[in-house]
C-alpha cells in the first residue's frame, strides 16, 4: 500500500501540475470553455458567465497549487480531499458533455492536446481510481521535508501561480498552441487536400405513410418510400478532414477580401472581437499606432464581429481612420488573448504579435 499509495501520489500530482499550468498559461482560452459550459444549452448557468474569467483563474491556480501540495506532503487531508472533489465534480461535467454531446472538447488540456469527451470523462475516471488510493492510504503521505520549508514552498507555489497568471492576462499566454501562432502561414491553415476525408453522416427521413409514421435512414440520398415527406435530421457519424483554420475571414459588406489582405506584405491588423468590448487603454493607443505603421510603410486594417454603427463611433472617439473588416467572434478570441491585439502579417504568415499594453514593442 505504502508504495502503491507513493506512485499514487506522483502520478495525480504531476498531471495535476501540468494540466493546470497548461490552461493557467491561457486562462481566457478556458474561461471562454466555460462559458460555454455555463451557457444555455449545457448547464443553464448564464449567471456564472459574467465571472468565468475570475473562476477560471481561481480553478486553475488551485489545480496547480494541490498538485505541488500533494509532491511536497503538505497538509495531507486538505489536499486529498480537495483532489477528490475536484475530481468528482469534473468527472461529473466530463460525463455530462460526453453523454449529451454538449462540448466537443474538455479543455482540460487547453489547446496544447484536445481530448474528445469520451477521453475526458475516461482519463477522469483514472485519476478518480489513482485519488481513490491517496485518500484510502492517506496516512502514508508524509512531507518530504521539514515543517518550515514546506510550508514556504506551498506558499512560493500559490504566489508563483498567481503572479504567472496575472503575467499572461497582461500580455499574451508564455506559449502560444493555437494555429494562429508566430511563424503560422493562415493560407496554408486553411488548405484542404483533394484527398481529405469526407464526413459521414445519415440522414433520418419521417414520412407519414397510411396515417403511420416511418422513419428512415440514408447517408444523405432521397428515399423512395410511398408516403408524405414530414421531416429530416441528420448526424455526423464520422468526422471528416477539418483545416487548422476554418472560421477565418476578412470581409466588408460588399465582398469577401481574405485572399485579398493574405498575400499582402506589411499588414498591420488590429483585433478587436467586440469594439465595445475593447480596453480603452488599448484603443488609446491606436492613434499613435496607426501613424507609425503608415509612416514604416506598412497597411493597418481592424478585424472585428461588431456593427457598422460601433465601428463608426470607436473610430471618432479614438481619431483613427483605418477600416475594420468583419470576421466571425470565435475566430477573432482565437487569434489573439487581448481586445485589442495586433498582428503583423506578411503574405498570410503571422510574424508578430502582441497585447494591447505591448503595442510599443512592435518592431517596423
């Protein structure tokens, strides 16, 4: 048991650590997850949405913190404890998202290594089984060192947390796992090979025929069936080839100009997801920045999901003139942590980016 319970205890604590640094590197990645684990459709629990980030920031600093606590073997039962209603209470929403397909994707891992729910729910029920252990051998954990310094690196470790998680909420995440990444070509993301899979669906077919209801089910072909069409619902059975952009564009009312700005050279673009939304420190400082990158020879051109009205007003309040095209919301919370952000794109490839309080540290 003791060494049982010593593996146990290596194990949950270092996946611990790593799943919640990985997610404490982009804290609104997973505060956008769960929103949409508090919206409408999933849990009903619009209420939280308001305060995901703050909730995101807290859940992921307490991951990383029990982990360390559980290496170090401070304050056993606290901790164990703590790992099991964690655990539990994930388990539960793994399960949830997987039974009902809500959430395609956990996001336990960020966007470092995607899980389907089906992997979610079962690697919560493995860490269930390892914390299962601790707490059935829990007086085999003891500190590894003296009651002084552990207690001090239990302390480092949640200030550690806390200052690297305000770090990253202040600039952009120390590693960037999205596609829209420094050095990432947007062309080539967004390619499809002629060979790509296919996906597969079936289409369920309700006809009323002699007063009965009959349902059938193709891979999308009409059937032939004596009887009057009532409805059809379809499922995808398999998924088909899927880009690493899919959802990216650049368009004003009259056209669509992705193709357009990516083989462009020297591209500054602004991304604001919602303009009124957007800080005012950061917008402050779009004046002087769109004055140097024209006097650098550069084009500067705005991305957002926001109206013509809003567009209109930002653009007065703060005295630019650059246009902002429009892209779809997801995409533009993908692209870039901060309202706004900004980019430098040559030919399609991204080759800089930063956070609105980093706009100085743009080279041209």
């Amino acid at each position: 048991m003791k060494i049982l319970v010593a593996l146990s205890r290596i194990f949950v604590g270092v996946l611990f650590i790593i799943s919640g640094l990985i997610k404490l590197n982009d804290p609104i990645g997973f505060s956008y997850k769960l929103q949409e684990y508090f919206s409408a459709d999933v849990l009903n629990m619009e209420f939280l949405i308001p305060f995901a980030l703050m909730i995101s920031v807290m859940v992921v600093v307490f991951e990383v913190v029990l982990g360390v606590f559980l290496l170090i073997g401070y304050k056993p039962k606290f901790t164990v404890y703590s790992l099991l209603a964690m655990i539990v209470f994930f388990t539960f929403l793994t399960f949830y998202s997987a039974y009902f397909d809500k959430v395609k994707d956990c996001g336990c891992f960020g966007d470092a290594l995607k899980l389907t729910p089906w992997e979610s729910f079962t690697k919560d029920v493995v860490l269930l089984f390892f914390i299962l252990i601790l707490l059935a051998g829990i007086k085999h954990i003891k500190p590894l060192f003296g009651g002084l310094f552990t207690t001090t690196l239990a302390l480092l470790s949640f200030i550690g947390s806390l200052w690297f998680g305000y770090h990253v909420l202040e600039h952009l995440p120390s590693k960037d796992f999205r596609a829209y990444k420094i050095g990432a070509n947007i062309k080539e993301a967004m390619q499809v090979p002629e060979d790509a899979a296919k996906p597969v669906q079936e289409f369920y077919w309700t006809f009323k025929e002699n007063g009965t209801l009959k349902t059938i089910t193709t891979n999308g072909a009409y059937p032939t069936v004596n009887g009057d069409f009532v409805s059809v619902d379809s499922k995808v059975i398999k998924e088909g080839y899927k880009p690493a952009i899919y959802d990216f564009s650049i368009e004003s009312a009259e056209e669509d100009l992705t193709a357009h700005f990516l083989n462009q050279d020297h591209l500054i673009v602004v991304v604001s997801y919602n303009l009124e939304k957007m800080s005012r420190d950061g917008a402050l400082k779009l004046k002087q920045l769109q004055d140097k990158a024209r006097n650098n020879g550069y084009k500067i051109i705005g991305l957002t999901s926001s109206g013509d009205a809003i567009k209109q007003r930002i653009k007065e309040a703060y005295k630019i003139d650059f246009d902002f095209y429009v892209c779809d919301e997801k995409a533009l919370k993908t692209i870039v942590r901060a309202n706004p952000g900004v980019l430098e794109l040559d030919q399609g490839t991204i080759k800089q980016k930063v956070h609105y309080n980093d706009i100085e540290k743009l080279q041209f």
